[in-house]
C-alpha cells in the first residue's frame, strides 16, 4: 500500500520514496550482471549541451593535476625555456650565419613543437595510471556524456600546448625575437603548433590504452626527438645532403616550423600550413577509432 505525497511523489508506509515501474531495474535470475552498467537517465547526458559542460568540466580536471604535477609543469615550461635558451647561446650566431636572419625565428617554432609532443608522452603516461587505478572505470558509470573523457583530454592537451607556446613566443621576444606581419599573423602564430600537437597526443594516448607498461608510452620520445633534430628549425633545407633532403622538408615539424616563421618572420603560409593539417588529418583518421575502442575497454575493464 501507498500513498501520495505533498510533492504528488508516491511513497511507501514507511516514508521510502517509492521506485516508479518506468525505471528499469536490473532483474537478478542467478547470474550476475554486466560489470559497470549502471542505470542512466535516457537523454541527459547524450546531449550536446551536457558534452560541452561535462568536456569543460573534465578539462579543468585535468588541467589543475597538470598544475600540481612537478614533471609536467617541467616539461610544459621549465625544460623548454631552457632548451630554447640553450640553443640560442651555442648554436644562435651560427645558425644565423647560415640564414641571414635570426637563428630565433627557426628554433622558437622548433621548441614549440618538442615541447608540444614531449608533453603528449606525459598526459599518455596520466592515462595509462588512471586506468590502472579505476578512475576510469569509475568515471564511465558516472552520469557523464561518454564522450567528455577523450574530448577533455584533448582540449587539456590543446591548451597545455598554446600556454608552452606563449611561454617560448615570451622566452623569445627577450632573446630578440619579434613579429614583423601584423595582428593577424601574430595570433594565428600561436594556434599552429596545437594543430599537429593535438593529433600527436591523439597518437599517444590511443599507444597508451593499448600498453601495460610506461617504457612504450615513453618510446613515443625517439619520434619526436628524430623530427628535432631533421628539421629545418636549425639550419635550411637545402644545408641537408640531397638524399635527405624529401624526407625533412616533408615532416610535419618542418611544415609546422615553416608556417611559424612565415607569420612571424616573412615568407610561404599557404602551402606548409595545408601540408600540417593533411598530417594532422592523417593522424586523426588512423587514431580515432581504435582511440575510442581502447578507451571504452580501460574504462570498463574489471
């Protein structure tokens, strides 16, 4: 027997709310059910608009363990600033040398982008402990849009990059670094790394759903450092012997490098910049679907 609450709510004899029958319940005939499935509310976190707030919220989530972490506030802008004025002490005069213009506007872009693709092997390195330790899998029964958790982290990972580019554009313009093509260009000059940097950490993060140990997340360092050293952010392209020369103009911190100083400096935008976004594309097409396959797998393992 029931009656009716003061709300038009029905509740038991014993003050309980009663449970409508339009709720489903979980029927329990001698087996077990799926691990993790938990009854969500039909519509409310599917929306667009609880994507958006939930992502902003796990965004910021993300983005205060960063803070609070020493190694990534090193690699995000400790190590970088000093790379950057490493590089312009011993090799700045000679490179500039060989350019004719400020060995900056090459090695800014180029600490850019290491600084961007270092800090991926960090947040894939987060991902593979908040696995190990459940927190994934006690997000994923939380009423939380299933797609925030990916699209948090590669939000945080986009903005990680843009602060550690404005920390190197900062870096730089004490060294002697300077924007010479108007507003525009000087904005957009902070964006481009992010573009090749989000799909790198899209590469990493997926790497990471499927490993069970660090040491492979932290292999990721070889590619960014081999894309370091055979670039055009130290000396041009036509300094690399001929044979190698297809396989440095043609990688994505080359482009990337080549967009950065023709909206700083002068010089080809167009074609470098389409060049990073077909990179970026590639890497997403490939990564995407065995990203979100990995994920949904670390978060509902047992």
């Amino acid at each position: 027997m029931s009656v009716t609450s003061r709300e038009q709510r029905p509740i038991t004899l014993d003050g309980l709310p009663k449970i409508p029958d339009a709720i489903p319940r979980v029927r329990q005939q001698g087996k077990k059910g799926p691990k993790h499935r938990a009854v969500r509310p039909i519509g409310a976190e599917s929306s667009l608009r609880h994507l958006v707030s939930h992502t902003w919220i796990l965004t910021g989530r993300i983005l205060r363990r960063w803070s609070r972490d020493p190694t990534s506030m090193a690699e995000t802008l400790i190590l970088p600033v000093a790379l950057l004025t490493t590089l312009n002490v011993v090799l700045g005069d000679a490179i500039s040398k060989v350019t004719g213009h400020s060995a900056l506007y090459g090695t800014v872009p180029l600490v850019a982008m290491v600084a961007a693709m270092s800090g991926a092997t960090v947040g894939g390195i987060s991902v593979m402990r908040e696995r190990d330790g459940g927190l994934l899998s006690r997000l994923w029964v939380l009423p939380v849009h299933r797609a925030s958790g990916l699209l948090s982290r590669l939000f945080a990972d986009g903005l990680r990059i843009m602060i550690t580019t404005g920390a190197m554009a900062g870096t730089g313009l004490v060294l002697g670094f300077r924007f010479h093509q108007g507003i525009a260009a000087t904005l957009a000059w902070f964006f481009v790394p992010a573009v090749f940097g989000v799909a790198f950490s899209a590469a990493v993060v997926t790497l990471a759903l499927y490993s069970a140990k660090t040491i492979v997340v932290e292999a990721s360092a070889v590619v960014w450092a081999l894309l370091m050293f055979f670039s055009t952010g130290f000396v041009p392209l036509d300094q690399y012997p001929r044979w190698l020369q297809p396989a440095v103009g043609h990688q994505p911190m080359s482009y990337t490098i080549e967009v950065m100083r023709g909206l700083s400096l002068g010089g080809p935008v167009r074609t470098p910049l389409l060049a990073v976004l077909l990179w970026s594309a590639g890497i997403a097409a490939v990564c995407v679907i065995p990203m979100v396959i990995g994920y949904r797998r670390a978060s509902t393992r047992g």
